[in-house]
C-alpha cells in the first residue's frame, strides 16, 4: 500500500464526556469533541486509506459507534486498548480488530526496504526486534507519558498531536529525529 494511504491515531474516547476533563481537551463537551474530531480526522484521511487506531475508539453504545464510524473516512484496523466493549459488539464497522499487531511496511529508505513497527494500545520499553531498530507506536497515555528520545517509540494518541492521526510520513518524521543507537554497535565515549 501507498505510504501516503497509511494513517495512526489513538485514544479518541468518542462520546467519552469525562475525558475532557481528565485530559483536559478543550471542548465544550462530547458532541463537540466528536464532531471536531470527525472534521480533523476526515481532513486527513482520505476514503480508502488505512488507518491503524491504537485504541479506546469510543465510550458509547454501539449504535452510536455504528453512526460515528460512518462519518469517518478510511478502513480503520482496531487495536484493542482498555475501553472497546461497544467497538467489539460492532466488529463489522472495522478492517478487523487484535489486540497486537506487527506491521510491515514496504518503505526504499528502511533495512531491506521494509519498514517493521510493532502496535500496541500501551507503551513497552522493548518489543520484537526492538534492539534492530523497529518502531513501537502506542496510546493510552493521553500524552502523559514522557517521550524517550533515545527510543523508536512514541504516543500516536489524538491528546499529543491537536486531535489529527498522523500519517507514516508524519511518524518517519518524528522517529529520524530520535537519538537511538544500536546496543551490539560500538558506543562514543
């Protein structure tokens, strides 16, 4: 697949009133929340783009869930996180849905020309072939978990980037800025 079709996100809490307050989103309350983050998913994600969410979609019942899928473009793949009940009774809405997934994407400038990242809802300090330099996206720390730049992972949830999911150029981006080196390659002292 076309890189530029290929999208992650996390945490949108769709419906989810009390997230506002407890990360401190600035909307006036849930219908708002959802709407502005419909209108800044869609501003991005294009029909037949893929979209790889890292969890806790929605807090709302699943016909609610069914109506707000509809609204957003792309086929959305469904990592698992701690708030999916209504998402799981609506498993039709989505490519599919795991609670892990590794993901290889075909990308000229990585080892091989594949590019390797490991998806999970939480944040890991090692994952499968972490020490060759795979990437780890994550969600579920709302941004409060401190970024690592010594680590090829990062929070891909919608409270650390203005509520937009990010493209794969948007993520190779921010993991060329990291400082991470090797462990079995030789360290400047």
């Amino acid at each position: 697949m076309d890189t530029n079709k290929i999208w992650f996100t996390s945490d949108h809490h769709f419906g989810h009133k009390n997230i506002i307050e407890f990360s401190k989103r600035p909307f006036a309350n849930a219908d708002e929340m959802n709407a502005e983050m419909v209108k800044r998913w869609n501003e991005k994600v294009g029909q037949d783009d893929l979209v790889y969410h890292l969890g806790d979609f929605a807090l709302m019942s699943s016909g609610k869930v069914r109506q707000l899928r509809a609204q957003l473009n792309g086929r959305i793949c469904l990592i698992t996180g701690n708030h999916e009940s209504s998402a799981l009774e609506c498993a039709d809405c989505f490519e599919w849905i795991k609670d892990y997934y590794e993901l290889t994407v075909s990308d000229s400038d990585a080892h091989k020309g594949e590019r390797f990242i490991v998806l999970f809802h939480y944040a890991m300090r090692v994952w499968n072939a972490s020490h060759y330099g795979t990437w780890h996206l994550y969600g579920h720390s709302h941004g409060d978990l401190p970024d690592d730049e010594t680590s090829l992972s990062f929070d891909v949830g919608v409270d650390s980037h203005d509520f937009y999911p990010l493209s794969y150029q948007e993520v190779k981006n921010i993991m060329a800025k990291k400082k991470w080196t090797p462990p079995f390659e030789p360290r400047n002292k």
